[in-house]
C-alpha cells in the first residue's frame, strides 16, 4: 500500500509512526508533506519515510492519502491535489469542523472519504480516535482507517453529526484531563509530597481509574462509590469538589470546546457548516 500524508505535526507523527509500527506499509511507500522544507528533512530522517513540500506531486499513485493538516486548510490543500490525486483514493480527514460532503464536492465524484478524530495520547499509543464514513465509503475503507488507529490506540465509529461533540469531549478532552491532573499534583504539595512523587501518583491514578472504567464496564459513579467509605477522608473530598463547581466546570468545558469546534471554519457572522 502507499500511503500519502500532508502535514505532519504532533497527532500526524503519532499515526505516521504506528502505521509503520504496524507494518500497514513500509516505509518506503510512504511520503510526507510538511510546510518547510528544514521540517521535510527532520521527518525524513525521524522515520525513513520520503518527505517533501510538494503536496500535489506527493499524492501521485497513493492508495490512501491522510490529511492532517489545520482545518482552514484542508480544502484548499485538496484543491491543489485534485489533478494528480488519484481516481477512488481513500481519502481521510483528521480536521475538526470539516465535513465528508464539503471534501467530497473538491474531489472527483465517487472518491471514498472517512472522517478520523483523534487525540494527543496517540503519541503514547494510547489515543482515541472516532471515525466517521462519508457517502461513497464502504466497509473496507472503515475497516482499513481503523486498523490505522488501531495502531496508535482505540477507535469507535460515530455518526457524523456528532463529530463536535467528540471533538469537544475526546480530542479537547486530554487538556482538561491535564489541568484535573495538575491540580491534584498542587493538592499533593500543599498536603506535604515533594512534587515529583505527586505527578506520578497523580498521574497514575488517573490513567488506573480510566482503565477500571473501561476494563470493568461499571458506570464511573459505581466505582466512586467503591472508594467512598462511610465517614471516611474520600467523601469529604469528593464534598469539596461539589463546592467548587468540578462537575459543572467540566461538563461546560466539554459543551463549550464542542460549539467551538463547529465553528472553527466559519467567518464570523455566518452559520457552522453541518457535521
């Protein structure tokens, strides 16, 4: 198979390095595109893969073309590949606020779209990423972009219309998850943990109760419960955070970062394009 991609920052080395960790290609059939020439040069030598500046002439003879690049610039990206790209290429989005239809009506009718959404934890093999099939993709095509992310994580189709709100919860989701984890660390210190002891228990924690969540099936309030002992230390945190506002902060996060990702792509004063 060859695989062309076209930008390739954080999220695109992270899929770019578990398709070669997954053997989906070699390396020699796969080129890369960056904005400069000095960051071709870096990525070729990173991952021995060819690399280039030339997005029209690196999507020539591919079977499957990656687009990573910043929403605004998907579109026009794919205009300028329209001549040499080829004819039923696979072709997939990893831009927010960017439709299937909308890449569709720059490319030549029938050519096969999914939409992918992933996440930073890609980089550490951990992503999630949701996929979306436009109008001419078939099952071989999902299957083939989830094996893709497979590579870097986790993956679960979704219906196109709410790609905001798994941009807002999953792709947005890791910052806030951040600032959660950041805290705690504060928390530690105040209570008398040297910082470093309190990033890695805090650190830990949060991936270990991710993983109960998803390894026992159990609904996160069930858990909590779990660890919440009459009278004992944990309900008067979990009390302490009610008063904060945690729970409200976060969901108005998720809803906020959410409206925000339709809107990424359109000039003020216009409508967001429908997912």
């Amino acid at each position: 198979m060859k695989i062309a991609m076209i930008g390739c920052g954080h999220l695109g080395r992270a899929v770019l390095q578990g398709i070669l960790d997954a053997g989906i290609a070699k390396r020699g059939s796969v080129s890369v595109t960056t904005h400069h020439a000095a960051t071709a040069q870096t990525v070729a030598k990173n991952f021995g893969v060819k690399a280039g500046t030339d997005n029209a002439a690196v999507v020539r003879g591919c079977d499957l073309l990656i687009v990573a690049t910043k929403p605004t610039q998907v579109l026009p990206v794919l205009r300028e590949c329209a001549a040499t790209l080829p004819a039923k290429v696979l072709v997939v989005s990893l831009a927010a606020a960017i439709s299937t239809a909308s890449i569709e009506g720059v490319l030549a009718k029938g050519t096969p779209v999914v939409r992918a959404m992933p996440n930073t934890p890609a980089l550490v093999g951990c992503g999630m990423t949701a996929v979306a099939a436009g109008q001419h993709a078939r099952e071989k095509h999902v299957v083939l972009v989830e094996r893709v992310f497979n590579a870097v994580g986790r993956t679960i189709r979704v219906d196109e219309k709410h790609f905001d709100a798994v941009t807002g919860l999953s792709a947005s989701g890791p910052a806030f998850v951040f600032m959660v984890i950041e805290s705690m660390v504060d928390g530690g210190v105040k209570a008398g943990l040297p910082r470093q002891i309190a990033t890695l228990l805090a650190a830990q924690t949060v991936m270990g109760s991710g993983a109960m969540v998803l390894g026992t099936g159990q609904h996160p309030a069930l858990l909590k419960a779990g660890v919440t002992t009459p009278a004992g230390c944990t309900i008067d945190g979990l009390i302490a955070l009610e008063e904060g506002g945690l729970r409200v902060a976060l969901i108005k996060a998720v809803a906020t970062a959410s409206l925000r990702a339709g809107q990424l792509c359109v000039p003020t004063g216009t409508s967001a394009p429908k997912a």
